[in-house]
C-alpha cells in the first residue's frame, strides 16, 4: 500500500473541515430570517507591551521622517495582545487582540487600529470581533467602530470604548480598558 505525503493528508483534512464549516455557516445563514438580534456588553483589558524579552507589539516598518516626528508619523506596529479580565497582568486570560496599528496624525498623537478581538475562553470561545477606527491616545475616552465578527459575533456591528489604565512610555507598556456595546444575531 502506497503511503500518502503528510501534506496531502493535511490539505485533505483541511478541505474536508472547511466543507463541514461552510455547510454550518449557509445553515446559520438559512435561518438568519428567524433570528433576533442581540445586544452583548463585554468588559476586558488589553495589555500592549513594546519592550522586553517577550513584547506583544512590534515595530514592522516606519516612514523615513518617523524618528523627527513628535507623533511617531509612519510608524506600523503589529499587535497580539492579551486581553484580560481586570487590568493586572495576571488577572485571567479571555482572549488575544491581534492585529496593527499606525500612528496617523501629524499634529495630534492618534493611531489607526485595525484589530481581531478573537476569544479563548467563556461563551465567547472561539468567537471574535473586528474592530476598526481612530485612537486618540491622549483623550481620556476613544470610539471605534465594531465592523464584523464570527462565531457568535456574525455579522456584529456596535461600538467600542477605550480608556487609558496605565501607560508608562519608558517601559513601553500600555494597559486599556476595553468597553464593547456588539448588536448580533
């Protein structure tokens, strides 16, 4: 009996799991007519640490004039912070928050975020929410917009708050509470 390669194998699993996953979504899509919409309020942290042996956000590239500015103009950071339920490090693990970040004002120090809010535990598990918009870092309080989601965030739209907990320049660590208003089915 001829043995398969290992990638072969896997690319079959693969294909036969995304299958199962499409059937599951056109029939959460089929009864969509059916469903009532819902409103979840969600309360975590998010820790951004840019230093150290093992920071969650780093530097991918910048403009050449980044390092004249006095709001860091250009700067690209990607991100996978942990989001957690009270603002100390150890406090529990609820989910990642990955993706990136640009600082985009001139004038005015001010990020564009474009980030997953993807769950690990609860009954949010496996679920996740996208999340896009300014982030005015020095306003005590930032919106931003939810633009989707999955699991039971499909087709999430809603509103996201951020307030600055902690913030220590020098050491290069953020700590923001996170405040989610998500309208789903």
């Amino acid at each position: 009996m001829e043995k398969l390669p290992l990638f072969l194998i896997l690319f079959s699993l693969a294909i036969s799991m995304a299958m199962a996953d499409s059937n599951e979504v056109d029939e959460w899509f089929g009864n969509l007519q059916h469903a009532k919409e819902r409103t979840t309020r969600l309360h975590f942290y998010f820790h951004d640490t840019t230093s150290g042996k093992n920071p969650s956000a780093r530097r991918v590239a910048q403009a050449p004039s980044t390092n004249k500015s006095p709001t860091f103009f250009g700067l690209i950071n990607m991100m996978d912070d942990p989001l957690t339920e009270g603002p100390e490090a150890t406090s529990k693990l609820v989910g990642r928050g990955q993706g990136l970040y640009a600082s985009s004002g001139l004038d005015e120090l001010s990020l564009l975020m474009a980030w997953n809010v993807i769950f690990k535990s609860g009954d949010y598990n496996g679920s996740s929410l996208t999340i896009l918009g300014r982030n005015p870092t020095t306003h005590p309080l930032r919106e931003m917009s939810i633009v989707g989601g999955t699991g039971v965030f499909r087709m999430a739209r809603g509103v996201v708050t951020l307030k600055t907990y902690f913030f220590n320049s020098s050491a290069g660590v953020a700590v923001v509470q996170v405040d989610v208003v998500a309208i789903h089915y």
